[in-house]
C-alpha cells in the first residue's frame, strides 16, 4: 500500500497492489495490478490488472499514471516499453482525464518494406518456434501503426495466418486489442474487426 496524496496520517489517495520498480532519478514507480483508493471510501477509483504495468508520478494535486504496452519499436525491431494511455487522478478521486499518448515509430520505406518482406516470408515458413511467432505479431502489429493496408490485413488475421493458440494467441489478441483501441480513440487510422470476437 502507498499513500501517493496526503500524509500518512492524513492521505487523500492511496494504491493499493503491487510495487515492481521505483525510478528515483525520474521520481516516478512502476507497478501492476494495483487499485486507487480515495481514502475513507472502499470502491476503487481505477483498477490494473495484473498485466497492466504502469508508470506511476505526482504532478502537483494529482496522480499521473501512464499504463504502457510493450512493442518492437525500437531499431531493428528491439521491444521496449512504450507510453499508452495517460491517466490524471484529481487529490478529490475523479479521472480528470484519460489520454491515448502512444506515438507510434517513425518508419522509413526502406523499414517498412523490409518488414513486410519478413513477414511474407515468416507466414510461409513452417513450424515457427514460440519466439518467432511473438516476433511476426509485434512487427505486423508496429507496421499497421503506420497506416500500412498490408500490415493491416496481416494484422487482421494474424491468428488464422499463425494458427495460434495459448500464449501466442494471446499476444495475437492484445495487438488487435490495441491497435483498435488506438484507432477507435485518434481516428487517424482504419479499423479492423477481431474476428474471433465479431459476427
């Protein structure tokens, strides 16, 4: 437990859950599957679940909380940590606001046809092992951010196109999650349909 507003003796807000870092130099925390709490009232104000990590910090009378999502943004394809949603958390326990602030990467042509060339080729490839079928959906995932219509239908039926189950259907499941999310909150790209979930 850990009283973000207030004193110990006195707190306005309180989270509850599970602390997994603290960033001194950045003053911020890291945590998943925690609840907000205005103190005196046992209904929670927001809830994370267990893989929701997020970046927790204050900002004068506020709670700042930036759930992030992990993708292969980075060169090469690297995976990293990536701001999602923003969250503002008033000292009186109201959501002020809820912002998507995912920027997605800026990707060359040269970056975005070699990826679509990977991904011909891992879709034809037989047998992917665990680490490359996780691969394939970040890519895909990170290529359809870019507004790219092939990506997208990659994206799209991804599952069909890996014939995934388990864990890999569920990374599968969080990028359409996520990019229809993103699409849905910015309208600044076209919508696809989770097959699975739609009739």
């Amino acid at each position: 437990m850990m009283t973000l507003l207030g004193s110990e003796e006195s707190p306005a807000l309180i989270v509850c859950g599970w602390l997994d870092d603290v960033i001194v130099m950045q003053k911020h925390l890291i945590a998943s599957e925690f609840d907000v709490f205005k103190c005196g009232d046992s209904n929670p104000i927001i809830r994370f679940g267990a893989l929701d990590r997020c970046e927790i910090s204050l900002q004068s009378d506020s709670i700042i909380i930036y759930e992030t999502i992990r993708w292969p943004f980075g060169k090469g394809w690297k995976w990293q940590d990536v701001k999602f949603i923003k969250y503002v958390i008033s000292r009186e326990g109201t959501v002020e606001s809820k912002e998507y602030v995912l920027t997605p990467p800026s990707l060359t042509k040269e970056e975005i046809e070699s990826g679509l060339s990977y991904l011909e080729k891992q879709f034809q490839a037989a047998n992917l092992d665990y680490d490359s079928q996780i691969q394939v959906i970040g890519v895909a995932f990170t290529l359809a951010l870019t507004g790219n219509k092939e990506a997208r239908d990659y994206l799209e039926n991804i599952r069909t196109l890996l014939h995934t189950d388990g864990h890999v259907g569920e990374t599968a499941s969080e990028a359409i999650r996520n990019y229809r999310q993103y699409s849905e909150a910015t309208g600044t790209l076209p919508q696809i349909k989770d097959v699975y979930r739609e009739y």
